[in-house]
C-alpha cells in the first residue's frame, strides 16, 4: 500500500512541470488513525484542528460531533451535541479555545475545549445578511490579539472581521469573479504578517488581502481550496474538486501534491479543511469518505 501510494505521488508530481518534487516530502497515511471510541461512528468529516499540545480536534456530522484524540489517535473526550447541528469549519485559538461555524444553525461560536460555550454569534436557525446574521459561516481566523475573521460563504459571500468581543469592525466582499468579489469563499487563514488568505471556492482560487482587507493578489495554482492552513510559509490547500492535497510556496506557486480521488489510504473522496501539527503531520478531514487520515512525511 505505501509503495503503491509513492508512486501515485511521485507519478502526480512528475506528470507536471508546475511541481518541485525534488523538495517535496513523501507523505505516507498512518495506519490505524485514530482509535475511535465504542459505539461511535463517523459522519461526514468537516474539519480537523490541533492545539499547542498537538491534541487533535475532530468535528463530523453525527451524534458526539466533535472529538478529540492525542497525537497518537487514543481517543481523550467528546462534546458538543447540545450546541451543533450541522459541523463545518474548526480553529483553535492561541488561548487554547475553539472556534465552529454551524451551517445547519448560521452560528459562529467559540467554546473552552472541554466543550462550554463561551462566545455564539448569529441568530440560530436563522439565515440573513445583517451585521448580526450569517448565511451558512464556513470558517473562522483568529489574530493573535484575538479579533478574528468570518468566511460567510453560502449565502452571502463575504468576510467580516470582529474584534475579541465579537463586536463587528467591518466586513468586506460581494459575489463575483473580480478582485476582491467571491463565489464563495470557503476557508481563511492568516500568515505572521497579518495577511488574510481566503479560499474562493468556486472561483478556483485563493485571494490574498491585507488585514484590512484590501486586495493584494490571486493565487490560482490552489484548484477549488476547500480547505487552507499555513504552516510556515507553507500553504497547505485541500482542494475538494480534484481530491488533492496542494501545497504552495509563499509566492503562491506549487510545491507537490499528493493524493487522487478514491477510498483507499492515502485517497481521498472531497478532502474539505486540513491542518498541520507542531512536528509537520497533516491531517485531512473527508466529507464523502466520512474519515479523518493522518500523514507522517517519511524519513529519507
């Protein structure tokens, strides 16, 4: 299985001049991960998000929707079922705390990460465009001082920024296809620099934006970015469309890839958010696979 993976990494890298495979780690999926508790089951996988001990947090569409394991996949605790209904994206912030956004609910909301909650935003079950609503938020970002972003993708496709208190600052976006405009942006992330990297799903491509959100560039080496998480000057993209996992440079261009559409090791059935630990693992969260995979680079 692992040889046969190899080669479907270095055939994908090979096949394209757009890829500097000689630089690129070889991935391997690590068998057995994670150990699931008794009696549970896994739904539609939205994302997947580790804290400062590389504890690693898990939120699917299903009963115990969010679950957490050690780096080692032994399951530790779950939570959530008298807050979420229907799991999208997951952050976990410097102080420790996680943040979901619920589109079955149009909630954004940040809990301690024993699972009480802190911070919701929104009205729930209730969809709409004014400062104090979202349309289906797909992802949160959050700033070291603790003001942070909202994707509200689905509906109303834009980007909102709050400060620590949840008090809205300003927001910036409208659907289109030119700078700045989103067909619905997906994901975000910042890099050290406080710029903003948001996933416009279905426009192929990630923006780049200041912390201001003005417009700085396009990146379109991304495919349909899912999912985003920077690492370093890395950024890794679960690209949902093709069933890849990109990783670009921080000019925007690609390094490798790995994976391919299927339901073996190493596949992937839309690979939807991503994340990196503090020792370079990956973990990719599957929607249709209904699976969460980890990945170890292997040692030369």
């Amino acid at each position: 299985m692992f040889l046969a993976l190899s080669l479907l990494v270095f055939a994908a890298l090979g096949q394209s001049d757009e890829c500097r495979a000689e630089k690129f780690p070889d991935y391997q999926p690590v068998a057995g991960w994670p150990q699931l508790p008794p009696k549970v089951e896994l739904g539609p996988v939205s994302a997947v998000a580790t804290d400062a001990k590389d504890q690693v947090y898990v939120v699917h569409r299903g009963p115990k929707p969010v679950l957490v394991f050690d780096r080692t996949g032994k399951f530790l605790r779950s939570w959530g079922d008298d807050h979420i209904k229907t799991a999208h994206g997951l952050r976990i912030d410097p102080e420790g705390n996680v943040w979901l956004t619920d589109v079955g609910n149009h909630l954004v909301m940040k809990f301690d990460p024993e699972g009480k909650l802190l911070l919701s935003l929104g009205q729930k079950g209730t969809a709409g465009d004014k400062d104090d609503q979202f349309d289906r938020p797909t992802d949160v970002a959050i700033t070291p001082t603790g003001a942070f972003y909202i994707t509200d993708g689905y509906g109303n496709a834009r980007v909102m920024k709050f400060d620590r208190t949840g008090k809205l600052l300003k927001q910036f976006g409208t659907k289109g296809k030119g700078d700045g405009e989103f067909n619905l942006p997906h994901a975000i992330c910042l890099d050290a620099k406080g710029r903003m990297y948001v996933g416009d799903r279905e426009n192929n491509r990630v923006q780049v934006f200041d912390a201001e959100g003005r417009f700085l560039e396009q990146w379109k080496e991304s495919g349909a970015p899912y999912g985003l998480f920077l690492a370093g000057e890395k950024l890794f993209v679960a690209d949902g469309r093709s069933g890849v996992v990109r990783v670009l440079g921080p000019d925007g261009k690609p390094l490798g890839r790995w994976g391919g559409k299927g339901t073996a090791a190493g596949q992937f059935q839309m690979p939807h958010m991503l994340c990196v630990d503090s020792r370079g693992d990956v973990y990719v969260a599957e929607v249709t696979n209904k699976r969460i995979q980890k990945f170890t680079a292997a040692k030369e």
